[in-house]
C-alpha cells in the first residue's frame, strides 16, 4: 500500500527535525569539548600560578623580615600584611568582574538554534 501524501510529508518533516537535530547536537559536542579543553588548560595553568606564587611572597616575606628583624620587624610585618591584603580585595574585585561579564557559552549553538526558529516561523507564515 503507498503512502500517502500526508504520511510521506510528516515522515518528510520528521526526517528533517531528526537532521537538525543531529546537526545542532554535533555542533553543540563540538563546542563542549573546546570549552572542557580550554577550562582544564586554564585551571591547570591558574593553579600552577597560585602555587609558585605564593610560595615566591611567602619567601619574599620571610626574607623581608630577616632583614629588618633588629630593626622595623613589625612594621615591615604590617606592610606586608597590607600589600597582601590590598592585592587580595584587587583580584577579588577583578574576578567579580570577569565572572558578570562573561562572554555567552555555546554561541554558535544558539545562533543555529535561533536561525531555524526564525526560518520555521517565516516558513509558517507564508503557508
């Protein structure tokens, strides 16, 4: 028995929503991983960078007060203190900053996602 017209254009539909949708879920993979691969870089190089610098203050502050141990010892302890803290309240506030305003995820997604809808909403209004 052969299909009718209707049956083969829902089947006709439904093929082409199952080819956008494997489109847009490749593409969606895609930028996932570029992401995952981008945060892991970042979070390993970001930590790296915590670790050594810190242990590069903390040895510069010891060294500080070994020097003026005799003589300015608690005011040098009291300047460290407050660089620290100063560049702590610094890099909080730039953090802040970077995490409000940053850049969308998955934007060629979204972009895709939004081009098809306007195409399906056009392709409705013209039938």
């Amino acid at each position: 028995m052969p299909p009718t017209p209707l049956l083969a254009s829902v089947q006709r539909i439904l093929a082409q929503v199952a080819g956008l949708l494997g489109t847009h879920l490749e593409l969606f993979g895609l930028e996932l991983q570029d992401a995952l691969q981008r945060f892991a870089v970042n979070f390993i190089l970001g930590v790296l960078s915590v670790v050594l610098g810190g242990l590069c203050l903390a040895l510069a502050a010891v060294l500080l007060l070994i020097i003026f141990w005799d003589s300015h010892r608690i005011a040098v302890a009291l300047g460290l203190m407050l660089v620290y803290g100063g560049a702590a309240i610094g890099f909080a506030a730039y953090l802040r900053h970077r995490l409000k305003h940053a850049a969308d995820l998955f934007p060629a997604t979204c972009g895709e996602l939004a081009r098809d809808r306007k195409a399906l909403l056009h392709a409705e209004d013209e039938a």
